[in-house]
C-alpha cells in the first residue's frame, strides 16, 4: 500500500516538483512546473535511477518516463498518479507472482 499511495507523492515532489527546478535555479520557485534544460532532466533521471539499486536500468526508464510526463503535462499530480500506477501494478505482480526479488 505504501509503494503505492506514499512513495509516489515523496518521490515526484522531490524528483520532479523540486530538483528539475532546482537544477535550473537554485531558487527553484522562479522556475515553472515542467520548464525543460537538457541537464536537470538527464541529471534527475539518472540520479533516481541511481536510487533504485540492481533495478537502475527500469528507473532509469521510468525517470525519463516521468519527467517527459512533468514538461508535457507540467503536472506534478500527474505525475504521481503515473507513479502510484506503476508502482501498484509492480504490487501486484510482485505478490501475485511471489516475484519477492523485485521489493529490494
């Protein structure tokens, strides 16, 4: 339920609502939702990828998923609804398939 629900709203509010902005300008809150610079979109996709362990090369995916979502749709409820829906069919598969490795 937390890999669902929790981690989503933490993690697109640092990831995309805060550090892209913030790799723009450090006062971040001069910088719109979604604004796209080549270094804080990379940058932010591979530092989240870095987070996901052995499993980097599918947050590495899903950063770059995300972020492309943040400056398309400047959202970030967007994107945590992308997020929360990931990380629940990841839930699903994971206990359905006792796939346990996959919950690092």
């Amino acid at each position: 339920m937390r890999a669902a629900l929790v981690v989503p709203v933490i993690e697109e509010l640092f990831w995309r609502a805060w550090l892209m902005r913030w790799l723009v300008n450090s006062d971040f809150r001069m910088v719109r939702l979604g604004t796209y610079a080549p270094l804080a979109f990379w940058l932010s996709a591979v530092l989240f990828a870095s987070e996901h362990g052995s499993f980097w090369d599918v947050g590495l995916i899903a950063g770059i998923v995300y972020n492309f979502w943040m400056i398309r749709t400047r959202s970030v409820a967007d994107c945590i609804l992308a997020h929360a829906v990931t990380n629940a069919a990841l839930s699903v598969y994971v206990i359905a398939g006792h796939h346990w490795q996959y919950w690092l």
